[in-house]
C-alpha cells in the first residue's frame, strides 16, 4: 500500500485503493521478468495497475499522452503495430507493452537501450491484458482522481498537484525519477517530462483544457520563451547572412579539420582573428558541423560528421553510422537540440539502429520519439 500511495497524491487510503494494491500483487505473481531487479517488478506491476486506474476513473493521464503522440506522429503509439480491436477509451494490450517499456528503460545501470520489441515485454504485456480485461467491467473508479487537476483552493495545493504530475504519476515519473529531488518549484515548469517530453504547461492544456482559467493563474507555469535582445539579433542576423553567402544559401555546413574552420570564422562570418572568436581550444578536434539561424547566430558541433548522411557532408560514414548514430537519439549534450531536430527532420540519421540487435526499421520508424523520451531537455531545449 506504501508503494501503491507513493505514485497517487494522498496519503490517506481511499476506498478502491485495496482494490488496485490487490491487482498489482496479481500482475506480480503473473509473469515475473527476466533480470530485472524486484524493485523494478514490482514498480512496473504498480504502474500497469495504474494504468488501469487512470483508464477505469478517466483521470485522462494516458488519453492525454495518446493524443498527442497522434498529433505528432499520426498514431496513439510507438513502435508496435497497433491491432484493429485498439480502442484509446479502453485497456490495450499495446498499451500494457508501452507501459512496462517505459519502466524499464529507466532502470539504472541498465547495459544498452532496452528493446521495445522484445519476446518477453511482448509475452508479459499479454499476460497482464488478460488479467485486466478479466477485471474490466468490475473494476472501481477511484473518484478521488476523476476531476482532480480541476482546480485548486491556493498555491500551495497548485503546487503540489503540479509536482505530483511532474514526478510521481505512474507515466512521468521513470523520466525524471533520477533528478525530480533537486527540482525547486519553478525548475519543474521548464523541465519537460514524460514519453513525450512535454512541459506541465502542455501536460494541462490536455489534462484540463475547460479549467486553464485558474491555472493561468500559477505563476511560471505558463511561461515565455525568453525573447532575444535586438541587440543580439542584429549581430546574429549579420552572421546568419555572412554564412549562408559563403555557402550558397545553405544553413549548415561540414568541416574536416580545425584549420577550415578557423578559415570559415575570419574569412566568411568576418570575425577577428583572435583567441575569443577562433576558438583555440578546438585544434586537437575535427569533423566539425557548423549551423545558422537567423536569430540564433551560429552553433557549433565536433565529431558527428561521419553519421550524418546529409548531401553537404562528405564525411558520411555508413559502417561507422550503423555501428554509432544511434547514439545521437539517447545521448544529453552529444548533439544541439537544434542541430538534432534538423537531422531528423530531414532523415539525415537513415542507418541508425540499435547497437546489439539491428532494428533498424523500428528506430528509422521512431527516431524522433526516441530522442524526445530520453533526451528530454536536450530534445526540447535551445
């Protein structure tokens, strides 16, 4: 019951909650998962009963995620072939599968990224639909969840539901369970989370679209981007068009070595020969990319040339790409958000796959939904 309450935003047991423990302990005893540790069996038995709950009492957590997944990628999941008997108001088999996924491959320590196709998530995910859907027709709403998010009487409980979506629902939690301890109040509203590494602002808007009133109330929650300075602007609009003259009115461009890129700094962007405009410290690097927005300015980025299949790039690698792109979906801080959201735009990523068994054809199909689950910040970030 402690763990039970520990992912719910009261303390004091209520009435369907014996109900659900009762569920977890029966999804437990179903089908147990090959090395993973028991905290984590039992935390993914948790979350699937909770799954369930949200469905039974149309908290709408999980109807919310299915939206958007569709709005961004045209179907309610990722990876798995959804069946013709999938209904989004209803438990699904797909579902379950999405759920235990996205509980292990939180799991510290764990060696190489989890596969979502895996036999046993596949023959565990179909043991539990079958316990659920013998539980369906009598299952209790818990009503406390219902309308939950609502409303609230003062900032203090605005908070603290806000927070309880952030880290502590059965679906967020695994993607910020490492650092949802050092979040200060106004952190978790600039921090995306969940699948789809969504801000509480974009979370609500799905959650609660006919009671956003009061919340726009919350202070911070419904922020603005930060808007650049002019003075900022005009310097980055004078290197945006230094660069794309220098290039024929590309936006990106490739360099081999140190020297070409400091070539491209004095002779093309205009910038003084000196160490705070040459970067120095870059010599013992190569295989530089260099990209331009025109309220940007210009980022910069260091040996990702020889997987990125861009025509400009001739430094395209396709044995080096299948063995190491795929890193770029999974890694903080290897490639800029921007940079990133360029490549995969454009499809520039085409030999990505998992490093141990191939998939190629899953990560091609969800390469974008990759990097937004596990890089969050640096998928969303600027």
């Amino acid at each position: 019951m402690n763990d039970w309450l520990e992912i719910h935003p009261y303390n004091r047991q209520q009435d369907s909650d014996i109900y659900f423990v009762e569920l977890a302990n029966d999804l437990y005893n179903t089908y147990y998962f090959t090395n993973v540790p028991p905290f984590y069996h039992k935390k993914l038995c948790l979350n699937v009963a909770a799954y369930f709950e949200d469905v039974i009492s149309k908290f709408g957590l999980w109807a919310a995620f299915i939206k958007k997944h569709k709005e961004l990628y045209g179907k309610p999941l990722p990876f798995f072939r959804i069946s013709n008997d999938y209904l989004e108001d209803e438990i699904n088999e797909e579902d379950i599968r999405f759920i235990i996924w996205n509980t292990i491959i939180k799991i510290p320590g764990n060696q190489g990224y989890v596969n979502p196709l895996a036999s046993e998530i596949k023959e565990m995910a179909k043991a539990y639909y079958q316990v659920l859907r013998e539980e369906y027709e009598s299952a209790p709403a818990n009503d406390v969840l219902t309308n939950y998010l609502n409303d609230f009487s003062d900032r203090n409980e605005a908070n603290y539901k806000l927070f309880w979506l952030f880290a502590r629902t059965y679906l967020n939690q695994p993607s910020v369970q490492e650092f949802s301890g050092r979040v200060t109040v106004q952190d978790k509203f600039v921090i995306p989370c969940g699948p789809l590494a969504l801000y509480l602002k974009e979370w609500m808007e799905l959650l609660v679209p006919d009671y956003l009133c009061q919340w726009k109330t919350v202070d911070g929650l419904f922020f603005e981007t930060p808007q650049i300075s002019d003075d900022i602007k005009n310097r980055s609009k004078e290197t945006y068009e230094n660069f794309i003259e220098g290039t024929n009115g590309n936006t990106i461009k490739y360099f081999v070595s140190y020297d070409e890129l400091k070539q491209f700094f004095v002779e093309v962007l205009k910038w003084p020969n000196n160490d705070d405009h040459t970067m120095p410290q870059l010599k013992s690097s190569r295989n530089f990319i260099m990209m331009t927005h025109p309220e940007k300015g210009v980022l910069l980025a260091k040996d990702l040339n020889e997987y990125i299949k861009d025509p400009l790039n001739a430094q395209y690698d396709e044995q080096k790409a299948k063995k190491n792109a795929f890193k770029l979906l999974i890694t903080p801080m290897l490639c800029p958000p921007d940079l990133l959201r360029y490549i995969l735009s454009n499809h520039f990523l085409p030999d990505a796959e998992l490093p141990v068994n191939g998939e190629k054809e899953m990560v091609q199909n969800n390469a974008d939904f990759i990097a937004r689950h596990t890089l969050l910040y640096y998928y969303r970030g600027d």
